[in-house]
C-alpha cells in the first residue's frame, strides 16, 4: 500500500511516499525550485517522490496534507476580529493566497495528483508533528512533546505514543507561543523571520543572559508546568507585518537591528536571555510531561525541536531515559507525519521497533545519482575529474582534509531535514584555528560569529565530548570533553562579545564554540558506511576522528541537490576539492565558470516562456474578442473597425502561422492583468474589512466576546487546556 503525506503553503513544503509503513522517499520542495524555504505546492517534491517509488498517483492508496486549511482559516479570521480595525495590511497580504488555493486544498492536491481516485486525510497540525515524532522513532512508547511557531490553533502539545497509536492530551493556544516568542527575537536582533532563529541561537553564547527577568516579568506569564501566556501588547504578530511592537521597543530601548548592520553586546545579550528563557520552558515542560505520563522516554518534534542546546538541556538534566528527535522536525515534517498516521493510526498496522534503532534510514530520503550518472553528466559538460576507487578517494580526501583544503562531498542520498548528513556536506579540518574563519567568510559567506558542527565518529564519541549518547542527526549540543579544552589566560577569560572568537578553546577549535558546547553529528559504520570510511581515514593520518561538517550551501540557498547544483556551489565558493560520487574534481582544473553555466532557469517549475499551444491559444482568444468588438463597431460605424479587424486578423494569422511572435503582447497582456487584478482584490478585501470585518469585531468585543487570550491571567495554576477527544484531532477525514 502507497501513501504520499503533503505540506504546503507556510514555510518549508515537502513530500514523503511510505510503502506499506516503510519510507521510501521525503524531500523539501526547496531542493528542486532552489528558492529557500519554499512554501508552495510541492510538485517537484511528489513528482520525485513518486519516481521514486516507480509509481504514478493512480497506484496510491492514501494521500494525507498535514494540518486542516478550514480551522487555520478560522484562527485567522478571529484573530482580525480580535484587533480591528487594526490589521488589514496584513489581511490584505495573506487573504488572497487564502482564497485563490489554501480554501481549496482537496481540489488543489487532486488536480496535481492526476489519476489519484480517493480522498484527502487532514491530521491536525500537532497530530502530524507527533505522528512524525513517534511513529519513526524507536520506542515501542513514549511521551511526545511538539512545539512550534503555530498549527490550527495549538502552538504546543503533549501527549503518549503507545503501540500504533498516538494520544495527545494538553495543548497551549495561539497567540501564545514558544516559537514565536523566539521567532519576534529574532526579528528584533536584525535576522529573518522563519530563517535566522538558528543564528540566534548561535548568538547567544557571546552574550550574558541579563534580559532574562525582563522578558519573565513583562512578556510572558511562565507557570511551573511550563505552560505560559504572552502579553501581546509587546508584539505585533498577529495584527501587523512585523514581529513586535513599540511597546517592545520601549521595553528593550532600541528599535530593531536593521539586517546586515553590526552586532552590538546588546544584541547578543538579548540572544543568551530569549534562549535562556526558551530552555527554562522546555525543561518545565518535560518535567511535567514526564511526572504526568510516567514514561521514560520522549520524543520531540515542532520547530522548536531543532533548539539543540534546549534539546542537550533535556537529555543532560536526565529528565527521560532517552529522548529522539524528529530529523525534519518543523513543517517539512509534517508530510512524513501524515502519512505514518495514516498508516498507523488510521488503518491499524503495527510498528516493528527494538527500543534501539529507529525506523527513519538516516533520514537519507531524498534523491540520489549513481557513478554513472555523475560520470556522464560530467563528461556531457566537458569537466575534468578523475574516476577512483573507494578506498583511494578516501585516501586522497583525507589527506587534503589534513592539508587544510575545504572538500565539498556529494554521495548517497540526500537528506531530509534541514541538516546536512555527511552526503551533502562541505567537511574541513577540526584541527585548524582558522577553518571556521574561512569556511564562514571564503565559502558559505555568512556572518563569522557563526559555529560549525563536527561529525564525529561514534566509537569515539566519549573521547571528544561528555556525553554517551549517539546523535546521528546533529540535534543536540554537548560539551567539549575537558580533556581536549585550551586552559584559557586571565586576559582570555575577561574577553566578552566577538572577542570571544579570536580565541583556541580547544584542540579542535573549528568546532568548539565559545562556551565549550558543539552541535553534534556521531557517523556510524552502519547509518553512513562511506562517510564513515572518509572520517576513519582522517583518523589514520591524523589520529583524530572528527571533522567539520556543514551544509553544501551557500549563504540565502538550500542545500544543494544535483550533481550540477553541487558543481556551481563549489566553482561560486573558494573550495578546493569537490568529491561527486567517486569523481574527483579539483578547482584549478576546472574551466571558468561562465554566466550562462549559472542558469538555473531549466529547473524553475514555472518558466516564463509559453508553449506555442499556450500562445496560440492567446491568439485565437484575442483574434475572437476583437472579432466580436467589429461586429458592435460595423453597426455604429466606427471609424475603429478597420483597425479592430486588423488587430483581429493579426491575432488570428499569428496564432495559425508564428504563435511566437506573440510571445511579448502575452507577457505584457499578462502584467496589465495581474496588476488589475491586484488592485481590483485590494479594494474588494479593504471593503469587506471595513464593512464586515470591523463592524463584527467591535460588536464582539462590546458584548465580552474575545476570541483570542490577549495577556495575562495570574490567577490561574496552568495555561494548558485539555484536547477534546470528540475534536478535530478525531476527525482526520475532515478539513476541520
């Protein structure tokens, strides 16, 4: 039995093909479109994952979109009742997406979906989280924690996985919320929204956390349970186009960092006290999710599951026996989480687990290229590369690793998630005191603040870090092991902010990051035998086995999917060695990349040249529109006609004899229409805001009615709310 899971249209679309429980594909749209964190219907990603699979969507069984459209359209529509007449540019911004395709997600996902007969399964938003949590980790059951920004209406949950089934029992409700607490944070150190959380995180260690009370005594209502509520006067989310408000400003006394402006102590201050704050409400809530489910377990899944340094909290503190992590933990997720629900939940096929390994191949899901089809594609391009064996293209990697050149390694599948595996990696020497430097500045052009993760072989796991626990899918943070540390000076110790960077706290500096901790990727002979052998033959020559691991990307794209994305990334970048498969690729070999090498437009699913069956189409529709208008300007007698019957004889000879002739009138036809069209739903939207939206809104408020728990209530012993077994998390057939 097939079963494709879909998300779409938030941020990070994916899909993922299950064969009778098995996963056999997952993928990001983005890796096919190359536009980082794509949001759109993910074609590329099904039609792959159905290649895939050697099926076509007449063969699937089930198809699954990961959260219900119709209760997310509720918590919008309630939330502009909550704050009009406030709102409406951000009304006017998301409505017409609203009502063009997310209102119409059955008919949308069937009509991409050609030959598929049955329905749509809609799985509430944390239900495919913790689907994705449970179903794919080892344990045969365990307590699910998911948090994220915001799904229909929860933006947290808990709950018990058991067997094939998963329960959850307790939500936290929007507009209160953990990831975008974390999220208007960033906003306001400067970083993007849905993008830079991550560098905050990485921020945060050249900080103190002096914010911290600040936030507990003026943002949020923290309860012991880890449940909270926001005050939302201080934000700005859910009414406007930026994350907070004047309010918060006042509060912190500056308006936001303007991006790519420098990064002053406060900044990272602010960092270290949100990130603090971020690991006080995970730790409280797992304590109280595991006093109240008595498992021993946890898995974790959501947006905010991929805070590493919170996850190492949890893991350290001993709170869980184990705890296991979803790979693609935010919304890409999500679409694996469908359709393992389906799957299990829904049709009663049991899980097969040891309480050991876990059912997700490395998260190795994406598509890959043999030998051959590397070597052809570069012999078809006319790039040198020399073809070697396995154990000599190890020997001579290793070595240029050893030798301070960066290597960008392309094998295997590509990963699922948002973290680069050791198959679409960019590896250097941990050794070196400058890698980061260079790496950060020469390679993946971003900010040099940032750390960089090291893969580490698991049978020498406990001789870097303190810890003892694998972490195959570098989603949590450890301490360097004290053995390896760098004594530092009393001049060293005082240094705070960037200073901090300049200094060796280790013997492998390239990945120690300033408080001691690194984001860890232990490789296994069994998970990744080919990165595996590479790591080991550095360990030969070196004695070390560990080396840096990032993402085959550059700064503002995603990790790289083809052979040809990997070859530009590398000749755009100051890499030295390029491994695709077992092909060698040197850059001073290499020929000058011209601009036309760099053309992605192939791969863009929407290109803006139309098929001459499109213009001819154009054509004949004018040819006849013009034609009509003749016959209504023959009995005015117009001194018009004859230029309309020409206009329509030009249309009609050109679509029948050289539609392409018509190609810039389409394009131009087409801009003048959008732009109408554009106006014409502003005013039509503005109308209806103004006429219906407003007027409800007040009404409501007026009779005590609010549909959203805009700040505080200090009396009550906890925020969560107990999920409704009869709600729509029982009612997965349904769009709400």
């Amino acid at each position: 039995m097939w079963i494709l899971g879909i998300s779409a249209f938030y941020h990070d679309s994916a899909a993922c093909l299950i064969h009778n429980g098995r996963i056999v594909a997952a993928a990001q749209e983005e890796r096919f479109t190359r536009k980082k964190h794509d949001h759109r219907f993910p074609e590329n990603a099904i039609a792959y994952c159905l290649r895939e699979g050697g099926i076509t969507a007449a063969d699937l069984s089930h198809v699954g979109f990961y959260d219900k459209p119709f209760l997310k359209f509720e918590r919008l529509l309630e939330t502009y009742l909550s704050f009009a007449p406030r709102g409406l540019h951000s009304y006017l911004k998301s409505m017409p997406l609203w009502l063009k395709e997310k209102l119409w997600m059955g008919d949308l996902i069937k009509k991409n979906l050609q030959g598929y007969k049955g329905e749509i399964t809609y799985p509430e938003h944390h239900q495919s989280h913790a689907a994705s949590a449970f179903f794919p980790g080892p344990f045969k059951e365990a307590a699910i924690i998911t948090m994220d920004g915001v799904g229909e209406w929860a933006t947290a949950s808990w709950g018990v996985g058991k067997g094939n089934r998963i329960d959850l029992h307790s939500e936290l409700l929007f507009p209160s919320s953990l990831g975008l607490l974390y999220t208007a944070f960033t906003y306001y150190v400067g970083f993007k929204v849905n993008n830079g959380e991550y560098k905050l995180m990485g921020l945060a260690p050249y900080g103190k956390p002096v914010y911290v009370q600040t936030i507990l005594d003026n943002l949020i209502d923290l309860k012991e349970d880890g449940s909270f509520r926001l005050d939302m006067s201080y934000f700005n989310y859910c009414q406007g186009l930026t994350m907070t408000s004047d309010k918060f400003h006042k509060l912190f006394g500056e308006l936001p960092r303007k991006p790519e402006s420098s990064i002053t102590q406060r900044d990272m201050d602010l960092a270290a006290s949100v990130q603090a704050v971020t690991e006080e409400i995970v730790l409280r809530t797992a304590r109280y999710v595991r006093r109240e489910t008595g498992q021993r377990n946890l898995c974790l899944a959501g947006g905010v599951a991929l805070n590493c340094v919170a996850n190492g909290k949890v893991l350290r503190e001993r709170i869980f026996d184990d705890i296991w992590i979803q790979p693609a933990a935010g919304d890409a997720g999500g679409s694996l989480g469908a359709a393992l629900f389906i799957w299990h939940q829904m049709l009663g096929n049991q899980r097969d687990v040891d309480g050991i390994h876990d059912l997700q191949q490395g998260s190795y899901l994406g598509p890959g290229w043999s030998d051959s089809e590397i070597e052809s594609w570069l012999a078809d391009a006319g790039y040198p590369y020399a073809k070697m064996d396995e154990a000599d293209l190890f020997d001579t990697v290793s070595g240029d690793i050893a030798a301070g050149r960066v290597i960008g390694w392309y094998a295997g599948r590509m990963e699922f998630g948002p973290r680069a595996l050791g198959n679409r990696s960019i590896i250097g020497d941990a050794r070196s005191e400058s890698m980061q430097s260079i790496i950060n500045l020469k390679i993946k052009y971003r900010e040099s603040f940032r750390p960089f993760a090291p893969s580490v072989l698991l049978e020498d796991l406990e001789e870097f870090f303190d810890t003892d626990r694998a972490s195959p899918y570098m989603l949590l943070v450890t301490p360097v092991r004290t053995s390896h540390r760098k004594e530092l000076s009393e001049e060293e110790e005082k240094l705070f902010g960037m200073e901090k960077l300049k200094i060796p706290r280790s013997d492998i500096p390239a990945i120690t990051h300033v408080d001691y901790s690194s984001r860890l990727q232990t490789v296994s002979a069994a998970d990744n035998p080919r990165y595996h052998g590479l790591i080991s033959s550095f360990k030969k020559k070196t004695g070390y086995g560990i080396v840096i691991n990032t993402s085959f990307n550059v700064r503002g794209e995603p990790i790289v999917c083809t052979p040809q994305d990997a070859y530009l990334c590398f000749m755009r970048t100051e890499m030295d060695i390029l491994a695709l498969g077992n092909c060698l690729l040197k850059k001073e070999e290499q020929p000058h990349l011209e601009p036309e090498d760099e053309n992605h437009s192939e791969r863009r699913k929407k290109s803006e040249v139309k098929s001459r069956a499109e213009l001819r189409k154009f054509g004949l529709i004018m040819a006849g529109a013009f034609a009509v208008l003749c016959v209504l300007l023959f009995f005015r007698n117009s001194s018009l006609l004859p230029w309309t019957a020409g206009l329509s004889g030009f249309f009609l000879l050109s679509a029948l004899l050289y539609p392409g002739l018509l190609f810039p009138i389409e394009k131009l036809w087409m801009k003048l229409a959008s732009v109408m069209s554009y106006i014409m739903t502003r005013v039509l939207l503005t109308l209806v805001y103004i006429l219906a939206v407003i007027p409800t809104g007040l009404i409501m408020r007026l009779l005590g009615k609010k549909p959203l728990q805009l700040g505080f209530t200090r009396g009550m012993k906890t925020y969560w709310v107990d999920v409704d077994p009869e709600g729509p998390c029982s009612r997965p057939e349904k769009q709400y």
